[in-house]
C-alpha cells in the first residue's frame, strides 16, 4: 500500500509539476505578445516604413528567442519527467538567456535607436524648460542668475576689448605727439 501511495504522489507531484509549468509558460507567452504588441503601437506613429519593417524583424526575432526557450524548457520538463536529473537553474537560464536576447534582438534595431533618440530630444527639450523656467523664477525673485552671470561677464569682455582699443589709439596719438 505504501508503494502505491508513493507512486499515487509521484504521479500527482509531476502531475501538479506539468500544469504549473503550462501556466507559467502561457503566462510568460501572454506577457511576451502584450510587450511586442504594446511597442510595436508606441513606434507605428513616429516611423517611417523602412523603420518599422526594422522593428518588425527586430520583434520576430525577438518572438523567436522566446519559443526557443519555451522548447528547451519543455524538452527539459520532458526529460526531468523521464527521471532526468534537471537543476531548476538552468530553467532560470534558459529564460535569462531567452530575454538577453530578445532585448538584444529589439534594441538592435535602428527604429529603437530612432525611438530612443527621439526620448533623448524630448528629455532634453522638457530639460531645457524646466531651466528656463527655474532662471524665470530666480530672476523673479531678484537672485542672479547663470543667465545674469554669464551676460555681466560678456559685458565684461566687451568693455575690456573696448578698452584695450582706446588705449591702443591713445599710445598711437602720444607717440604721434613725441
């Protein structure tokens, strides 16, 4: 009674084993469709044709990455259910290495640079703002600032420059006098 109790639980356990891992590997598939879905709408609007040709072959390749983790994970499953001695590890592996790749396959893509160059501009355009905005805001308040500062020092250079010419034509006029 008590082999048959263990081969009842044996059979449960990879039975439970099975579904858990079809769940998360449905899940993981969902959640994988949803991003390539989800970035490839943000790039339809800002790219030219060519460029998201690009992001499509970017994101096949990438959809390719994860269904072949998805067969060595399984074909690992296969192999642990035949009495294989399978290190949970190298699932995290697989999957690591699954997203390494599919990253790797969509960030290659010049519609991702494009997409990141155009996120870089418009940092820096929100940066620009936000400066202009704190300097409006300290001038307001009567404080200097890098503005004031660097306009008083080209005031500065001029009158020096300015300078420099008035005493060249007063040493010419005295040493015309001599």
């Amino acid at each position: 009674m008590t082999d048959a109790t263990g081969a009842a639980n044996m059979e449960s356990f990879f039975e439970q084993l099975s579904e858990t891992y079809s769940e998360a590997l449905k899940r993981n598939l969902d959640a994988q469709a949803a991003f390539a879905d989800q970035w490839m709408e943000s790039m339809e609007e800002a790219m030219s044709e060519e460029r998201l040709d690009d992001a499509s072959e970017g994101a096949v390749r990438a959809y390719e990455a994860w269904m072949d983790a998805a067969e060595s994970s399984f074909e690992r499953v296969g192999d642990a259910l035949e009495g294989e001695d399978v290190d949970p590890e190298e699932f995290r592996d697989i999957w690591f290495n699954a997203a390494n790749k599919a990253f790797k396959e969509s960030m290659s893509t010049t519609a991702f640079a494009a997409a990141t160059g155009q996120n870089v501009e418009d940092v820096l355009d929100f940066q620009a703002q936000l400066n202009d905005a704190a300097e409006d805001t300290l001038h307001g308040m009567g404080f200097a600032t890098t503005g004031d500062v660097r306009e008083v020092g080209e005031r500065l250079v001029e009158i020096e420059r300015r300078q420099k010419a008035i005493e060249d034509k007063l040493d010419r006029i005295l040493e015309q006098d001599e």
